[in-house]
C-alpha cells in the first residue's frame, strides 16, 4: 500500500468504481455526495478506520511513521477526497511537500512549540494563496489553497474538539456594509507560519498579498480566506476595513461548533465556506498523545502545469 500511496491521485481513482458500487446500494451517487459536501461546513466522518498497531505520538509535523494505522488512515482520506472531486494534494512549501503531517505537541521552544500546545483561532488554510478561479496578481504559477483540510484522529485522550465555524453563520451576524468592505481588496494578507521557511527557499522570499479581499462572492454564495495571525487592513487607522475585519473575528467566536474526533475519525472541513481552529491542546506529547495526521484535497481540474512542482502527481507550486 505504501507504493500505491506515492500517487495518491492515481489511488484515489483507482477505488471510485467501487466506491460508486457501494453508493448505488445506499440509493445515492457521488454527485449526491459533492453536492452534500459543498452545502456543509464539515463532514465528521465516523469509525471510518482502525488505527491498529501504532507507535508512539510523534513530536514533530514529519515524518508520518510507517505503520498499518497510519497507511489505513491515509487511504481512507484519499479515498474520502476522490469521493469529492478533490485530489490529495500537498504544498512544496510546507513541511517539504509532504502529502500527510502530523498534528501533535511539538516539545521545546519557540513559536512553533507554542502553537502546537495552544489553541488556534478560525482560520482557513493556505490563507496566501489564491481561492480556487482565482490567480495571484504577482505570480500565476502560485496554485490555489485546498478546497477542504483533512484530519484523520488517530489519537485524541482529552478530546480535545477541533473547531468549525460556518461562513453562512459568521454572515448572518455581520453587517452588509461590513460584508461589502470585507470583498474589497484593502487587506494585506501574509503567509501562514509552517509556510514561510519553504517559500523563503522556494520564493527567495516571504508571500505577501497586497490589496486582498477576505469575500468572494461565488454563483453558489460566498466563499472565504482569512487568519486572524496572517490578515491585516492595507491602511492604518480605524477604517471601515479594519472594522470589518474586527466583527468578521467577533463572529467567528460566536459561530464555533465543535467536533470531537474520536480515533477512527475523519473531518473534512470545506476552506471555501468555513473556518476551522481547535480548542487548547496542552503540553503533553509524545506517548498516547493528540494526534492527528492532516492533508489536503483540491479540484486540480483547472490547474496549470506551472502551479505543480515537475516530478510529482501531488505537490503543487510553492
């Protein structure tokens, strides 16, 4: 299996026609179940694998240990995101382009320790990159964020609850006239942290995004990007954009749903028309500890040969 998952693309097709089998015998198609996943914030997938036979928790985003709980878990979200449309994708410029991280307590100092103990606001993933249909006003080989995040549990002892917030919720408390400033480009929009080590070696240099808008008014409703860490108003002062921006914040933490993965779990949280981030983890690590393996699914159907890294059916440009 581990042969089969250096493409996870050609995997992920692989199993469709099965797949499609076994939809028919629930009276619904694939087409059903993409519908259902672009109208939901989350799908919480249970007991959808067994995470036999696995080591210790490990303390860094890679490798993945080889094992059998791990290679099921990762076929199971493959084939979960081929269900959707989507590829397994990667970043070249996050975690070196590998397809699958580890979640967990990384022990030590420094801001990537912190982060890994500590809660994390709504945020979507791949906050730099351009939503999909979109280019990157600088550079066009720039690939698209994922259209959803994949978190498989492999372990989670104090269930601790990753945490969603529906972008239709988040809208319903805002004002029009901040929806309005918040699809203008007047935000300046910097790489997330486990990014910016790659893009510096890939880039020669941070991505920044100037004049960005935060709404993208699609033919299906709105979509978003936004971290509170990486976003910030073009201009200084209280302007109507930073003011949106503050109530886009406040109604994110009033729209938090929480989803306790349990280990056999999958979520898969849609990028476009949600935000996602966790409540506190805490210093434990290592041993029976959080942990979680994420990856990332994306409709490559559009892409350019130029927004892939050349030699690679999954890791997308930078």
């Amino acid at each position: 299996m581990t042969q089969q998952l250096s493409d996870p693309v050609a995997f992920g097709q692989s199993l469709l026609p099965a797949l499609d089998e076994e939809l028919t015998k629930l009276g619904c198609t694939r087409g059903d179940v993409h519908g259902f996943a672009w109208k939901s914030p989350c799908l919480h997938l249970r007991s959808v694998f067994d995470p036999q036979q696995l080591p210790e928790t490990p303390i860094d985003f890679r490798p993945v240990p080889e094992c059998e709980g791990t290679l099921v878990a990762r076929a199971t979200a493959i084939t979960c995101l081929a269900a959707l449309g989507a590829d397994t994708v990667s970043y070249g410029s996050e975690n070196g382009g590998e397809l699958f991280v580890n979640l967990v307590v990384i022990p030590g100092e420094g801001r990537v320790s912190e982060k890994s103990q500590g809660k994390m606001s709504g945020h979507t993933d791949g906050v730099s990159f351009p939503v999909r249909g979109h280019l990157d006003p600088e550079d066009s080989r720039i690939a698209p964020s994922p259209d959803f995040v994949c978190l498989s549990a492999l372990r989670n002892p104090n269930a601790v609850p990753t945490t969603v917030m529906p972008l239709v919720a988040i809208l319903n408390q805002l004002d029009p006239l901040h929806i309005q400033e918040l699809q203008k480009p007047q935000y300046i929009l910097q790489s997330q942290l486990t990014f910016r080590d790659g893009m510096e070696e890939i880039l020669g240099q941070e991505l920044l995004v100037d004049d960005a808008q935060l709404l993208f008014r699609m033919q299906s409703g709105f979509w978003v990007r936004y971290s509170h860490s990486s976003t910030q108003p073009a201009d200084a002062g209280e302007t109507p954009a930073k003011q949106a921006m503050h109530a886009l914040a406040q109604a994110c933490l009033n729209c938090v749903i929480p989803v306790a993965l349990v280990p056999g779990d999958i979520a898969i949280v849609n990028n476009r028309i949600a935000l996602h981030g966790r409540t506190k983890v805490g210093e434990g690590h290592g041993g029976e500890s959080r942990w979680m393996l994420r990856t990332y699914g994306l409709d490559t159907s559009e892409l350019d040969e130029s927004q892939r890294h050349p030699d690679s059916t999954f890791m997308l440009f930078p």
